[in-house]
C-alpha cells in the first residue's frame, strides 16, 4: 500500500507540475511576444506609434485580458485600462505578479515593465484568473486523486494480501497433515503456474521421493517381521517341546524357560510390528461400532488395577458419557499401551484416565507423574523401537506409542503430548467422530 501510494503520490505530482508549468510558459511567452511586438512599433515609429497600437489592442479586447498602463517616472498613470499603477510584487527577472479589479471582481494579473522614451514607463500584463482557476481544478483534482489512489491501495493491498495469505494457508495446512503423519497429503496446486505453484510442486516432488523411502525402509521392516515370524514360531515351539522333555535338571528347565519367554517377547514385537503396517497402509478390516470411551476407560482400569496396586501406583478414571464410532478393539488396545507406558514410568504416583469433550475435540487423556519428556523425545516418542533415555530400566520392544499413534490416525485424531509438571498426559484428541478409515 505504501509503495502504491508513493508512486501515485510522484505521478500526480508530475502530472500536476507538468500542466501548471506548460501552463504558466505559455502566459509568459504570450506577454513576451507582445511586449515584442510593441518595442518593435515603438522602434519605427517613436512614442506616437506605440500609443496607437496599444489603444487598438485595447479596443479589440473588451474583456481586458491585456493590461496595458503607461506611467511617468513617479507613477503617475498617463493611459492605459489600468486606473492606477499597481502595487506590484516582484517575481523574478523583471516578472511582477499584481491584484486589479475589473466588473467588481477580483483577480490577478503577470506581467513585465518595458521602458520607453523620457523615462517613461509602459506596464504590459495578462490575467492569470484563468490560470489560477485551472490551477486550483488541478490541486482539488490532485487531493482527490490521492484519496482514492489511498483507497484503492488499501482495497488492492487486502485482496493481495487475502490471496496470498490463502495459499499459504494451504500450504501450511498441508504441512500440519503431514507433520501429523499423513504423508500420501500433498501441497495444493491452483494452475496458474506462479511461483507459488512452481513452490508447490518442487514440494510435492520432494515429498514422493520422502514417502518412496519411507515406504521402502517400511515394507523393509515388515518384511523381515513377516519372514521370521514363522521360523520363529517353530524355534518356540521346539523350546517347548524340550521344556518338558524328561531327563531335564532343574536348571537347563530354566534356562530353556527364559528362551521361551524371550521368543514369546520377540513375537510379540513382530505381531505388533505387523500390526501396525496393517493400521497404517489400511489393510485392518475395522469393526466400527458405538464406543463409550467412559466405559472403555472402566475396563482398561479394571484390566490394570490389580498390576498398579502391586506397584503402588493409584489408578482412576473420570470424565462424561461420551459415544464414538471406532474399532473398539484398537481404541482399547491403544488404551491400554498408553496405561502400560504410564506405569511404568508414574513411580509411587498416581496415573489417571480422563474422557471429555471441548470446544476442539473429543479426548481420552492418560496423566503420570513421572519424569515427564524433553522437547525431543516428545518429538520423537512415537516413531518404532524409539527408547528414551530412562527405557533401558523398564521393559518393552518401543513399539506401544506407535501403535497408539496408529490407531489414532486410523480414527482421525491427533496423538498429543504435554508436559504437566509433574509427569506427562497423553491424549488422543478426536477431531470428529467420523468413522475410522
């Protein structure tokens, strides 16, 4: 808005100085011209010539827009339309600028003393009403024009800055889906090919060539879950078999027990694994159904309410009936990793379940009081087999979170977690109760 108006301001000004000067050199070539013309008659014919042509000059503009005025060396007017010598003010290089009244009007007159034989003095001008007239047009036309090149800037201004800021909008909209997790979302293209489109596509290029890596490091680790799933399975099962074979002591029995014990953890890792590819790439035959996430709270506290007490860690739940379409069995899933992960790290304190509804969203929270996380690790938490700093003294494969994260993004919501000082909350926030896709 403010280089608009600059630049309305300089070309108003142009134009204004340009009219007003083209203006005043045509009046000031005309009194030229004519105080030309009269020295000229004066030069061939003396005084008497010069009186003459000025008398006829007189009687041919009875609209007196020439002003003739001869005068002695003291001022005394000797003829001319002038009744009197004028009290003159000086404008440069002999240019004077002087009021006079004619038909009881008041006006202005430029003009040039020209002197002539015996001191005598000859005082040739033009009425510059009409100049003046224009000048004041051009001045009012010239404010006016700089309001509405104001307004028409601030209009422009808005509707640029509306249009840009809705592209961008869109674009940072995309990437907020992104950054949630949605990668197969792309930045939006209008088609206009602009710079903003040319920025959108080089993201979109970049973005297929991220999600081609991420997919393949994916299948990749899928892949390798699935494979070893099977031969893992046979090893169990041959621990077992030789578990209770006889002629066992009691210690190869226990030895092979822990084997067993850490195939069934592989193997859960690997199912969750598989699972979790499912979720993510949509191959998971939801069972939608009516969820009360006040009841599924109820359960999960029940579940865990035997295992918390052992820990000496207090277990509740609180919140309003709230109905959801979703796959219960995920939801509860979910739940429970998010109980498991709190208390194993909620010490002595106390872990609590709440469901609620906002102006936002829909949420179902799980709230320590443990150490809580750093930026990073929050930022981090729920990729797979990601293991904070403290994980090395409590169990698990770090697989919980991202299952957790799943399960939410197949629901349509958002994973959130905050710090709260102490411990941490986790929540899942549904941003509608669309069913799960």
């Amino acid at each position: 808005m403010g280089l608009f108006a600059v630049s309305a301001l300089v070309m108003l000004a142009f134009v204004y100085w340009s009219t007003i000067g083209y203006m005043s050199s045509q009046t000031d070539s005309t009194i030229e011209a004519e105080i030309k013309g009269l020295a000229d008659t004066y030069r061939r014919g003396g005084l008497q010539s010069l009186t003459g042509l000025v008398n006829e000059r007189m009687r041919n503009d009875p609209d007196r827009n020439m002003l003739y005025l001869f005068a002695t060396p003291d001022y005394k007017p000797l003829g001319g339309n002038l009744p009197a010598w004028p009290e003159a003010i000086p404008a440069g290089e002999g240019w004077v600028n002087f009021p006079f009244s004619h038909n009881d009007t008041e006006s202005t007159a430029r003009g040039r003393i020209f002197g002539v034989s015996g001191n005598l003095r000859l005082l040739v001008a033009m009425d510059i009403a009409g100049l003046q007239a224009t000048e004041s047009l051009l001045m009012k036309a010239y404010l006016w024009g700089m309001a509405l090149a104001l307004v028409l800037a601030l209009v422009g201004g808005a509707l640029m800055s509306a249009s840009v800021t809705r592209r961008i909008e869109a674009i940072n909209q995309a990437s907020r889906e992104i950054m949630n997790g949605r990668l197969h979302q792309r930045m939006p293209l209008k088609g206009t090919h602009d710079e903003f489109d040319q920025l959108a596509s080089n993201l979109n290029d970049m973005l297929e060539q991220i999600d081609l890596l991420v997919e393949s490091v994916r299948h990749v680790a899928d892949g390798v879950a699935h494979d070893l799933r099977t031969p893992l399975t046979r090893l169990r099962s041959k621990l077992e078999r030789l578990s209770i074979g006889p002629g066992l002591d009691a210690s190869a029995r226990q030895e092979l027990d822990r084997c067993i014990d850490e195939a069934d953890g592989l193997l859960q890792t690997f199912s969750a694994l598989l699972r979790i590819a499912r979720i993510e790439a949509g191959r998971h035959e939801a069972s939608v159904v009516e969820v009360d996430l006040l009841e599924l709270a109820a359960d999960a506290c029940e579940l865990y309410q035997a295992s918390a007490e052992d820990q000496g860690v207090t277990l509740s739940y609180e919140g309003s009936r709230i109905i959801l379409n979703g796959d219960r069995d995920l939801l509860f899933q979910a739940l429970i990793n998010l109980i498991d992960n709190a208390l194993k790290y909620a010490g002595t304190g106390e872990v609590k379940l709440q469901v609620g509804k906002d102006q936002r969203s829909i949420f179902l929270s799980v709230t320590d009081q443990g150490p809580g996380l750093s930026e990073e690790d929050r930022q981090r938490v729920t990729g797979r087999f990601f293991r904070g700093a403290d994980s090395a003294k409590v169990s698990g494969s770090g697989l919980g979170l991202s299952l957790v994260q799943a399960v939410a993004g197949m629901h349509g919501a958002r994973l959130e977690l905050e710090n709260v000082n102490p411990g941490l909350r986790i929540s899942m926030r549904f941003l509608s109760d669309a069913e799960p896709g």
